[in-house]
C-alpha cells in the first residue's frame, strides 16, 4: 500500500489528484505510513531543521500570546520545498484553549462574515456561540438532533474579507483585525524571517471529521513575497503540498493541534489540499493544561472559563480549525481601481464551496471544501 502512494506520484499528470483521492478514500482506508510526521523529529530523510531568528522575539512577547520561548521550538523544512517552514506547535500548555475559543467564540462575531451569512438573515447569524453552546454542553441524547450553527459553520473571514466569487480582496470590504491574531502572526512571521509581517487578512476554515480542502494555489493576494502563515487547532489533518502545476507530484504530512506552517520564497504560490481529517494523536488536544502557566499581566492570551472550555472541547472532539493568516497588500501598496465588487454576499459561491462533490478536482484558483 506504501509503495501504491509512491508510485502514484510517479506518474507525473495527475499524480496530485491521484494522491488526494489515495487519502481520502474511506472504503478500504488507505496506508498513513508515507505521511511525514514532524512531531517525530528529523524522522524522514525528507526532513531538515529550519533556522530561525530567535532573537526577533523575545520571551516575555511570546508568552503573551501563548507561545513558549522561540529557542525551544522545533522548525523543519522539507527537502525540495524551499521556503516551507512547519513549526511542531510552538504554543505553551494550557494556551491552546484561548486560541480555540477566539475560533469559535469570537472570531464568527460580527462584523466578520463567515458562511452562513450567505443563506441566513443577519439576526440569525448573530450569536453562533450562543445559539450553539447550550446543545453542546448536553451530552449526546442518543437521538439524531439538528445540527447547532457551529457545527454548520465553514468559514470565517476577517480583515479584508476574501470574496470567494471573484476571488479578490478589495478595499472596501474590510474590518478591523483582530489584535491578539496580528501580533501571534507577526511574532510567528518575524522569527521566520519576515520583519514588519502585517496580518491584514484571515480566513479560518473549520472542518469535520469528513472535511476536506480541494486541491487549491492562494494567489489572491497582491504581495507574494510576504509569507502565508497557518495554524491548526483540533484534530489532526493530512496536508498535501505540491509544486507549482496543479498536476506537480505532492508530499503528505500530518498537521496536528498547535502546528504552525509557513509558505514563503519559492514555496508561496505552490499548490496545496487537506483531503482528510485524522483522529489527533493525544487524547483531546483541547483539555484544559495540568499545569496552566502563569498569568502575565500584559498577556493578551487570557484565561478561558470552565464553561467555555467545555464547548470548545465538545465541539473539537471531532473537529479541525486552520486559521491562515495574509498579508494582502506590500509596503505602500493599494489596490488598484476597479469597479465595486458586485454580490459579494452571493450564495451561489457558498453552494459551489459545500457542494458534496469535492474529489480534488476542483480547478486552477478554484477551492473546494466538503
Ligand atoms: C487555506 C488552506 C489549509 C488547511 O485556507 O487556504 O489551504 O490546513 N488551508 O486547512
Ligand atoms: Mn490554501
């Protein structure tokens, strides 16, 4: 079955797609054990360690927005994929669930917009957290009940809010940052190498346990040598990096909870999919630290009370969250004139997004999630 995986990619014309199908496939399940796993270390030959600038961040900014101290991660970069950083979860015990929370809680809020904006009356979309949490913190009742708003929510967009029709982002559709995800992301992109980072677009994509991410190059924005930073929360997921052409061999890799992935240099513009969701490694990557860490006073990572804890690990149980992270626009860039972006509420997109159908087929800059 391994050697299936390895020849697969051999063939050169659609050896991506081939693989995304390979790692989806529920019936038989396929063969993990080409999948590199770097919260193993330098445990394929594929793996290097990837230098990083430790002294761009100092302790006491890391722990304020959950991170430990940037000499005790562990970066890798991948044999011919220049510019790929994957940092084995760098956050501190116990500060996960802050992140999470800001996922679920508050990054659905407005005025950010997410998909069920597309289909739903704003009064409806209001209060996610809320309409959800009740039902979550029951246990299951055994019965098939209707699915809460969270658990119906795709995508979440923030800053200049990517309009998923014309695949563009455009200067009149952006609200403000949100300030603890600015400065995680500016830390994250500093030690890699990239000084004066701005996170000016978020899209946060949360998946289920039969999620998936077609094959897709994100090109959108305007500066291409600024990095493209992600996080992942939750269960794991398998992640497919390929090259340039969509038809490019790809090389899989689990990403777990807290792991942090950077593509810049040669690798920003290569194509990419998350054909599956795994099952996490650890028991529940969401359960409260035994030991919490001290409290800074500054920390802009705060502490998460019981009851939030236990939606948010409720509803992770058998989910993902990836927030990436965009810088949109170069120093002293703008973007150009163009017309106002018509439906960018259309739903049309949407439906296109969920439709069920995803094999990996989707297109050029076209991106899929089932
Ligand atoms: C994206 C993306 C990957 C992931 O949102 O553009 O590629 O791990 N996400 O979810
Ligand atoms: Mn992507």
């Amino acid at each position: 079955m391994a050697k299936m995986a390895a020849s697969m990619v051999e063939h050169g014309e659609d050896a991506f797609r081939k693989l995304f199908k390979f790692y989806k496939r529920r019936n038989p399940p396929p063969d993990f054990s080409d999948v590199i796993d770097f919260s193993k270390g330098l445990w394929s030959d594929k793996v290097v360690s990837a230098k990083l600038d430790a002294a761009a961040v100092s302790d006491v900014e890391a722990r304020r927005v959950g991170l430990r101290p940037v000499r005790d991660w562990k970066a890798f970069g991948l044999q011919g994929y220049p510019g790929f950083i994957f940092i084995s979860n760098p956050f501190l015990l116990g500060s996960q669930p802050f992140w999470v929370r800001q996922c679920l809680k508050s990054y659905p809020q407005k005025p950010n917009v997410c998909n069920l904006d597309m289909h739903m009356a704003p009064a409806d979309t209001e209060d996610i957290w809320g309409k959800s949490a009740d039902a979550l913190r029951l246990p299951p009742s055994g019965k098939r009940e209707p699915k809460t708003l969270l658990e119906r929510l795709r995508w979440v967009t923030l800053g200049y809010h990517y309009n998923w029709n014309t695949k563009t982002y455009s200067a009149n559709h952006y609200t403000p940052f949100p300030s603890e995800l600015h400065a995680l992301s500016c830390h994250i992109a500093a030690v890699c190498g990239f000084p004066g980072f701005d996170a000016e677009a978020g899209i946060l994509n949360y998946y289920r346990s039969d999620s998936s991410l077609g094959i897709h190059v994100d090109e959108s924005e305007l500066d291409h040598t600024r990095p493209l930073l992600s996080f992942s929360f939750g269960q794991s997921a398998i992640f497919l990096l390929g090259g340039t052409q969509r038809e490019d061999p790809a090389t899989a890799m689990y990403m777990h909870s807290g792991d942090v992935m950077v593509m810049s240099g040669p690798s920003r513009l290569l194509y990419h999919a998350v054909p599956r969701i795994v099952p996490a490694p650890r028991e529940n990557p969401c359960r409260p630290a035994l030991e919490t860490h001290t409290q800074e006073e500054s920390a802009l990572v705060g502490p998460v009370s019981e009851e939030d804890r236990t939606v948010c690990s409720r509803y992770m149980e058998s989910s993902r969250v990836n927030v990436t992270i965009r810088q949109v626009l170069g120093p002293g860039q703008s973007f150009p004139e163009t017309l106002p972006p018509r439906n960018w509420t259309d739903a049309s997109r949407t439906e296109e997004y969920h439709d069920g159908s995803s094999d990996g087929e989707s297109g050029g800059q076209k991106r899929r999630k089932t």
